[in-house]
C-alpha cells in the first residue's frame, strides 16, 4: 500500500484504531523519519486522546490508559540488550494496545500473532506500508 502523504498517513491511522482489540499488538518498523510515530499518533489521536503524544524514545513506554482501548505506545529504539525488556513488563498480557516502535530491538520471536507493519521511504512524500497479518486480524485486514 501506497501512502501518499501525511494525510493518508492519518486516515489510515483512523482505520487501525478502529479495528483494534484489547490484547493486541501492532508493532512499526522503518527506518527513522519514515512515519511510525506519525501513524502511532494518529492511531491515539483517532481513540479520542486530544493532548500531545509526544515520541516515546525517552520514556520508552507512554500509556495512554483513558482510551478505550487503553493503548501502551512504545519505543524501543534506546534498547541496548533485550534484558532491559523484562523490566518494562512488555511481555505480559495487558488490557490494552501495545503499539511498537522498532520491534526488532526485542529479537524475531517477541510477541506472537503480531500485526507487523513496516514503512519505507517512496517517492517524494510518499510511504511504502507492507503488512504481515496474523490470523486474529483476520476480518479486521485490510483496514477500510
């Protein structure tokens, strides 16, 4: 999928959001500057959450617990070892969205039955999105 702009950018974060679950887990990869924050705000942003959503580099973890769902948006790009992820409490089932950026800094096998997303740069302002879509999207994918 082709995203043309920022714009398209939101509207697609506007669908995600209104096919999320409590329970799942969207993580984001790209390069950096390619957008995953933009698409993660516009996921937040679309549930309702009208203050700032700053990036999580520093906190690594912001939730965003008066949303229904309650989404954890996390990024994981300051992770130097995957030890460190034990103590964010990442792996346990939550009651909420945990949306991730820079997944692979937590290895290959972290959270199964992922919705896995990747942004890459295209032309101009445009993004490439490619989607890896796990059975529990089934009926929720592709987004409209």
């Amino acid at each position: 999928m082709i995203l043309e702009d920022e714009e398209a950018t939101t509207n697609l974060g506007a669908r995600l959001a209104s096919a999320l679950r409590p329970g799942d887990v969207v993580t984001l990869s790209g390069p950096l500057g390619v957008g995953k924050t933009a698409l993660a705000r516009a996921m937040i942003r679309a549930l309702g959450h009208e203050g700032e959503v700053p990036s999580p580099s520093f906190a690594i973890v912001q939730p965003y617990e008066e949303l229904v769902p309650p989404i954890w948006h996390v990024d994981l790009y300051r992770i130097g070892n995957r030890e460190e992820l034990a103590e964010l409490g990442l792996d346990t089932p939550v009651d909420a969205v945990l949306l991730v950026e820079w997944p692979e800094r937590a290895g290959p096998n972290a959270w199964p039955n992922t919705l896995r997303l990747g942004l890459e740069f295209a032309d101009g302002a445009s993004r490439r999105l490619t989607a890896d879509v796990p059975p529990s999207w089934q009926g929720r994918w592709p987004v409209r």
